[in-house]
C-alpha cells in the first residue's frame, strides 16, 4: 500500500512516515501541494494524509486536484477546527477528517477503516444476494421484501452493507463500530443492538427469532444467507 503523506510541518512529516514504515506501508511525503501532486501524478497513491495548512496553496485546493482522477481515501489532517473547513475538506472529495493534535492510534485506526471501506469488492462477488425473506442489490442499495422496497436509514444500509459482504463469515463488534461509526465508538455495543433489532424487524420473516442476521454473543454479528 503505498501512502502519500503531505505535510509542511518536517517533524509530524517524519514520525508519520517512520510510524507508517513501521507498520510496512510503503510511504513517499511531501511538503507542498505542488510536490503533492506531482508525486500523486507520477505514482497514483493508495491512500493520501493530508494537512490543509500548506505553503503554496490551500489543502483544498489538492484534494480537488486529487479527486479530477484520484479514487484513493483521503484523510485531511489539520489544526482548523472550525465546521466550515471540515466541510469544505468533505465536499471537496475528502474522506475523514482528523483535527491536529491527535493521537496515532487514532489516526491509524482511521487508516484502516478507510482503507476497508475503499477496498475493491470480489469481482466474483454477487452484486443481488437473496433471501427467503428478502433481496439485496448492493449495486443499486436496495432492499425489497415480499411488500415491497425497504427503507433503511445511511446507517442500517451501512451495518447490513458490511454484514452482507462478508457472507457467513463473524464480522466483530470492535470492526462494525469503526467501520460504520468510526473510532472511538468501540465500547458502544448499545448502538449495534439498537440498530440490529431495527433491522430485524424490517427485514427478518420473525424477528424475535432471526435466520439471517445473527448475533454471537459476546463476539460480533454474521449475515446467514
């Protein structure tokens, strides 16, 4: 995986790289937005670490330069914490959005979660999986019963998405609340029971008994097609 880190600041530039080789990324940095993109242009990145507060140009500025033909996550890094850079960053094409200082096992776990979230799906994977019960085009989201289509808040498509990627296979508590939460939302099991039940009475034929979405107490949840 190779990481373009981009940042003015030589000292954070050098611990980001030396924590990120450590943990065998592949890293080339930056200290503009200039070099960013030309390097960005002469080795497409796998993922982009970027502070908004550079020298020749806004931070902006580079993830829309980026975002023309780049599809890579992008994680702003920045001292700003006002609403309206965040939501500048955002819309502009960027992923996550870190406030300076942070910690590294933050900004790693951020890694990781947008490094899933951007994975390629099994080219052999199906794009409609279906149920007794019900009927999923990941493609188009949508979900259909025997009534009709299913209306599902960003969140419950989210948790089923991810559930319904990973077929049979336990999916823990810790990765679903990163993934569809984001870190530090770990400890917060309530919000899967809360949502699992939601689902459950959407979708699930008995939901006090479900066949699909299934717990595993203490461990995680697994999509049963």
């Amino acid at each position: 995986m190779n990481v373009l880190i981009v940042d003015d600041d030589r000292q954070l530039l050098r611990a980001l790289a030396i924590n990120l080789r450590a943990r065998r990324y592949d890293v080339e940095t930056a200290a503009d937005g200039a070099s960013a993109l030309a390097a960005a242009g002469r080795r497409p990145p796998g993922l982009v670490i970027l502070d908004l507060g550079l020298p020749d140009m806004n931070g902006v500025e580079v993830v829309s330069g980026l975002r023309g033909w780049c599809s890579a996550p992008i994680i702003v890094l920045s001292a700003r914490d006002a609403q309206a850079d965040k939501v500048a960053a955002l819309d502009a094409g960027a992923d996550d959005y870190v406030t300076k200082p942070f910690g590294m096992d933050e900004l790693l776990a951020r890694i990781r979660a947008a490094l899933r979230r951007a994975a390629v799906p099994d080219p052999g994977a199906p794009a409609v999986v279906r149920t007794e019960a019900f009927t999923i085009d990941l493609a188009a989201k949508r979900v259909t019963t025997s009534e009709g289509d299913v209306r599902l808040t960003p969140t419950e498509w989210s948790l089923l998405e991810m559930l319904v990627r990973n077929p049979g296979k336990l999916v823990s508590q810790k990765q679903l609340l990163q993934d569809v939460w984001g870190p530090g939302y770990e400890s917060e099991t309530n919000y899967l029971r809360v949502y699992m039940a939601q689902l459950r009475r959407k979708l699930e034929l008995d939901p006090a008994r479900p066949i699909h979405l299934i717990t595993e107490p203490g461990m995680g949840y697994r999509f049963q097609p």
